[in-house]
C-alpha cells in the first residue's frame, strides 16, 4: 500500500481520480499516517487510530440524486477546498489536524450512520469518519469527509 506526504500530493493527483490508489495513506503533517486515536465509545465503536486516504470523489447516483462513495482527500478537494480556503494538499490536512485536537467533541447523528462518527471542533470545523474493520486487523477509522461545520445535531458520545 502507498504512503504519500501532504508535499507528494500534486492539484493533478487530486483531480485524477485512480482507483488503483484510493486506499493509498497521507500521512500528516509530521509525517505519520495517524491523525490520531479514537477513543473506545462502546462496542460498536472500538479504540483506533484515525488516517487519511487519497480516497475518491464519488459518483452521481441519479436514482437518489446524489453523490455516493465519495471519500478522503480527493473528496474534501473536490467538494469542500473553498469553503476551508485550501489551495493544496497540505492545507487540508492541516484543517484535518485542527480539528482532530483533544478535547473534541464525538457526536453520533443517528439520522445517518452509526459507523460514521463526526469529530466537531467548535471553534474550526468537523471531520466525518468512518469504522473500518479488517479481516485480521485491527479496527481503525478513516476521514471520509471534513468541512467548515461548526455544529450539528447528534449525541455526544466522548470526545477526543
């Protein structure tokens, strides 16, 4: 599996959509592929790190009217760079990293996944994760999203 920095990922990678490296990691901007550790909330949402993809800007789906598989950098790019004022690759992670700070609210919107938790930072903005589980591995959670939002409704269930 490919591991980027923030400094590898060009405006082309970001607009050409591979599928052969949406799974591919950025690390932060330190240099490690965790952005952090999610606590354990309960047994449907274990301890573990949170990373980044390259991920993938998603599909139109004209029967629900709206985008779908959409996630990680690429996504956050394509759908949510101006609102956050991000004019490269590294500006978004540092969003990410602004919001992902201990003491973070942990919010579970029980309208949409109960996988997907959403990170809230007041003060900057909110990331959306997601609950992976691989077959022999450990539990981690991967940024599907991350926008300007500063609230949203939902249960507090821990914080960072």
């Amino acid at each position: 599996m490919s591991i980027f920095t923030p400094n590898d990922v060009s405006i082309e990678m970001l607009n050409i959509d591979k599928k052969t490296q949406q799974n591919a990691k950025v690390t932060n901007s330190n240099g490690s592929v965790s952005f952090g550790l999610m606590p354990n909330l309960n047994n449907n949402l274990p301890q573990g790190e949170v990373i980044l993809k390259l991920g993938y800007k998603g599909f139109y789906n004209p029967r629900e009217k709206e985008s779908k598989g959409a996630f990680g950098l690429r996504h956050i790019w394509d759908k949510h760079r101006a609102e956050i004022n991000a004019k490269s690759a590294s500006d978004i992670i540092l969003f990410i990293e602004e919001v992902m700070i201990p003491g973070a609210d942990i919010i579970i919107d029980k309208k949409k996944s109960l996988e997907k938790p959403l990170i809230v930072e007041s003060s900057t903005g909110m990331v959306i994760v997601a609950l992976k589980r691989p077959l022999g591995e450990d539990a981690y959670y991967h940024v599907v999203t991350a926008y300007d939002r500063k609230s949203h409704p939902g249960i507090l269930v821990g914080n960072l």
